[in-house]
C-alpha cells in the first residue's frame, strides 16, 4: 500500500480485515480519506499518518485497536475534519494537539476506553457540529464556556463520570445557536434521586451505573 503515492483514498469499510495499520500508508501525500471502520484490525494508529492530508479518518469499530490517538494527527489542523475512533480498544486522553484542528466538524469517540478530564481546550473546535464522547472513562466537571462552538448540533456526554452540571453556555446554544440535541447523566438514581451531573436543557437523561436513559424528554 506505501507505493500507492498516488492514490485518493481508501474505501475499505465492512470487511474482516486483519492486522495492523501499515505505516508505509503516510507515503501517500495525495490521500484525503482513510475509511477503515467495521474491520479487525489490531495494534496501534502510526504517528506518521500525522504527515498526510486526511480529511477524514474512519477506524471505528475495530475493537483490538488499541494505544493512544497520537499527537502528530494535531498536525492535519489544515486538513481533518472528521475523525471518528469509537467502538475500539484505544485509551488515554484527548491529546491537546487535537484541539488545533480548526476545520473538524465531527469527533466521535464513544465506546471506548478513553479516560482523563475534558479540556478547556476543547471548545476551540468552532466547526464542531457532532460530538460524541458517551461511553468512556472520562472523569471531573465539564469546560464552563462553550459559547464559541455555535455550529455544534449534537452532543452526547453520557456513560462517563463527569460530575458537576452541564454548563448554562450548553443550554445557551440551543436557545441562540445550532444545538438540537444534548444526552447527560442526569438521571436521577432510582433509589436516592441523586443526579451524577444536573442539565436544565438535556433531551435525554441517562444512569452511567446502569446504562439505562429516559427519552420521555424527546418525544414530541
């Protein structure tokens, strides 16, 4: 694949690919996609696909997937936009370097083992319309300010272990801005009433102990 200098893209989705991801790829400076998900491959992301021009980079659910998002992909700032690593093996924390990418639009990585607090860094992403965090180890209270990220439309938080509330710039953006839909767990345990994070403006409620969500809040 490395000799492959000038191809497009790859479109390799739903298949039962195997093995790691060839470093050898990064040879490729034409590139603009890399759509890998639904496969099984294994071992770690190479640093060097730092060095093209993805615009996309798709390697969700491949579960053996496993080490941290490398720093160097903060080197694509010019170039990605959408970066999807759910439903995989990887860990580690969001790295600031990925906070530089001022053209992303979507990040998904729920399903995950991704931990650590959620920077304040975060909101620099302004073209962020999707985020989707749910279902990790994250931990701590969320950024105060997001009022810069006007373009966001969908927000899932839930199954991590923030505490705290979501913050009122949150709420703020549905009532002035783009944002539809926010999910939280802010459902109250059934035996306290106790909430793990409280949200005023939240469509649906989740219990990250049990997994279980209200969606009365959404029906129409």
């Amino acid at each position: 694949m490395g000799n492959f200098r000038n191809i497009k893209g790859l479109y390799m989705y739903r298949n039962n690919f195997s093995g790691t991801l060839p470093p050898e790829l990064s040879n490729s400076k034409t590139m603009l996609f890399a759509r890998l998900h639904r496969n099984n491959l294994t071992g770690t992301i190479p640093p060097s696909f730092g060095d093209m021009k993805l615009s996309e980079l798709m390697l969700q659910s491949n579960e053996q997937l496993t080490g941290t998002i490398p720093t160097e992909l903060g080197k694509l700032s010019d170039y990605l936009s959408d970066l999807r690593l759910s439903r995989t093996g990887l860990t580690g924390t969001i790295p600031e370097e990925i906070f530089s990418l001022s053209n992303m639009w979507r990040l998904d990585l729920y399903e995950s083992d991704f931990s650590g607090t959620i920077s304040p860094n975060i909101t620099k992403l302004e073209g962020m319309e999707l985020l989707r965090i749910s279902n990790n180890g994250f931990t701590g209270t969320l950024p105060t300010d997001f009022s810069s990220m006007t373009n966001l439309n969908t927000l899932w938080l839930n199954g991590n272990k923030l505490s705290g509330s979501v913050p009122s710039s949150i709420c703020n953006l549905k009532d002035e801005h783009n944002l539809e839909f926010v999910q939280a767990d802010c459902l109250p345990d059934p035996t306290t009433g106790a909430v793990q994070i409280t949200c005023d403006c939240c469509d649906v409620c989740c219990n990250s102990e049990t997994g279980e969500c209200d969606y009365s809040g959404n029906e129409e």
